[in-house]
C-alpha cells in the first residue's frame, strides 16, 4: 500500500483581490495554507495581496478569472493546475450586486449577476473538482447570503434568487460529493464592511441604520466571515457538510 503524505495545503480563492476573499487568503495564510487566489479587474490589488502573503513567508499564485466564462475557468484551471499538484480547499467567493427594483430589472441585468454569482460557482467547481478529488480528503465553502436565505431589504430579486441558487447548489453537491470525501458547505453574511455594500454603509447615520439591524447591534468585518470560512474548510468541522452557517450578527429583519 502506497501512503501520500500530504502536509502542504492549498487554498483557491475567487475575487480573493478585495473584501471578504482577501481577508480569507489572509485568514489561511496565517494558517501555514498555500494561497491560490484570482482577481477580475483590479491587478494592483492582487499584486499588492500576493506581496503582503509572501511577506509573511507565504507561497502565493495569482492569475485573472472571469468565474462566468467557461474559456476563462479553463485558462485560470492551466494557470494553477501547471503550480499545484492539488487543491485542499475552494472558496466560491467571487460575486457582484444589483439593487434595482424588480420593475426596473432588464434581461442583461437578471443575466450578468445570474452568470457570475451562480453560474460561476457551478464553471469553477465543475473546473477545479478533479484537482480537489486528487487531495483525498478536500472542502468546498460557497459565499452565500443572507439575502439567499431570507430575501432583502437591499438587494435585488437578482441577487436574493443566484444567492439562493447557491445554497442549493451547496446542499445537492454535499450529497453528491460526501462518499468522495468532499465536504460542500456555505456561508451566509449579513452586510459585511466591503466595497460591495460602501454606499449603504458610508455615513454615520447609514450605518447606525444598518447596525440596528443585527441584534449584536455592529457590522460584519471581512475577518468575521474569514474566520467562518476557515471553520468549514479545516477539519474542526469534519463532520459538517451540506449546511449553511449563518454569520450575520443575530440579524433581527430583513
Ligand atoms: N459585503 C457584503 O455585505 C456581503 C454580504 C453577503 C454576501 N456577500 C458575498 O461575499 C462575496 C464577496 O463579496 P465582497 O463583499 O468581498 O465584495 P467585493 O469587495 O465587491 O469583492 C468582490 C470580488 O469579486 C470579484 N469579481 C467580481 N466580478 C467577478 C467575475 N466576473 N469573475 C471573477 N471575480 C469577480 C472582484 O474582483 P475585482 O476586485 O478584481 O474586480 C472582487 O475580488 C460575494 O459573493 C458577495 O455576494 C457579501
């Protein structure tokens, strides 16, 4: 019998650049992780990102994906696949907004954000599972929301539907992958301080609005969901899948 000791770990981020995937690369770094992350637009972020890793003695590859183009998956699955023999943990962070009202929502809108932040998780989990199932034992967490779990206040139906979308996504693929050893869970935030959300949150009186709304009465950081992150992927949670772990400060409405 052949035993693979594997004592090198590695981590691929989505949109791990900004927000809540920057503070997770930073979350597994601390954490001895290899750190694998892609950017969409902002390079100066990821490169800045992969400098501030590798000043803590941390290994880390970086490259631009679009998570809702299957040609862009396949370049960014070359790009890691040719520097990692693979892949422990996958975090389907990568996402954007939209606020509009349900009346004024267009075709493209519905579509752009159906394709990232649903489409996406299904293109790089499809693209990135080979290299998960050659770990063994391996962990997939999906950023949902709350907006998935409850609808919301802000978001559109856009956004509250790919959200949902990805909580059952979460919940088929655990009973898929479970015999294979593969945990698939999510995480679902409330308002987090990232860019995504700036515009609710940039005064005083904006956030005083938003923070009446969690019962712990503050705003997520990126580090709170980091670190709920990190709990799902590592094995503390090794008996954990197809759940969903609410990380939004006891939110009283929606
Ligand atoms: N902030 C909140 O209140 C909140 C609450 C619940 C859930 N979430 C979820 O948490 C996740 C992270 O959000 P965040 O708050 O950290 O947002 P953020 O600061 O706006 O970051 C979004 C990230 O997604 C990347 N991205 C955007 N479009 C992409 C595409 N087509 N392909 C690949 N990457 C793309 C961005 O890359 P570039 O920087 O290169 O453009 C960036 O890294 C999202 O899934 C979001 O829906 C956020």
């Amino acid at each position: 019998m052949v035993i693979v000791v594997m004592s090198v770990m590695y981590v691929l981020i989505t949109g791990g650049d900004r927000g809540i995937g920057r503070a997770t690369a930073i979350r597994f770094g601390r954490k001895g992780y290899n750190i694998c992350f892609t950017y969409y637009s902002r390079v100066k972020e990821a490169e800045e990102l992969a400098g501030l890793l590798e000043s803590m003695g941390v290994k880390a590859f970086f490259t631009r994906m679009d998570v809702g183009s299957p040609e862009s998956v396949s370049e960014g699955l070359k790009f890691f696949s040719s520097r990692i023999p693979y892949l422990n943990v996958l975090v389907n962070n990568a996402g954007i907004i939209s606020v509009n009202r349900f009346d004024d929502i267009t075709i493209d809108e519905w579509n752009s954000i159906i394709r990232v932040n649903l489409t996406g998780v299904y293109l790089v989990t499809k693209a990135f599972l080979p290299l998960l199932r050659k770990a063994g034992r391996a962990s997939i967490v999906n950023v949902a929301s709350l907006a998935g779990q409850t609808g919301n206040a802000v978001a559109s139906v856009a956004y509250c539907a790919s959200k949902a979308g990805v909580i059952g996504f979460t919940r088929r693929l655990a009973v898929e992958l479970g015999p294979k050893g593969i945990r698939v869970n999510a995480v679902a935030p409330s308002f987090v301080e990232t860019d995504m959300v700036r515009e609710f949150i940039n005064t005083e009186e904006k956030r005083e609005r938003v923070k009446s709304l969690h019962s712990l009465h503050d705003i997520a950081r990126p580090e709170d969901i980091a670190n709920a992150i990190y709990f799902l992927a590592n094995e503390d949670s090794r008996f954990i899948t197809g759940e969903v772990l609410s990380v939004n400060g006891g939110r009283l409405t929606c």
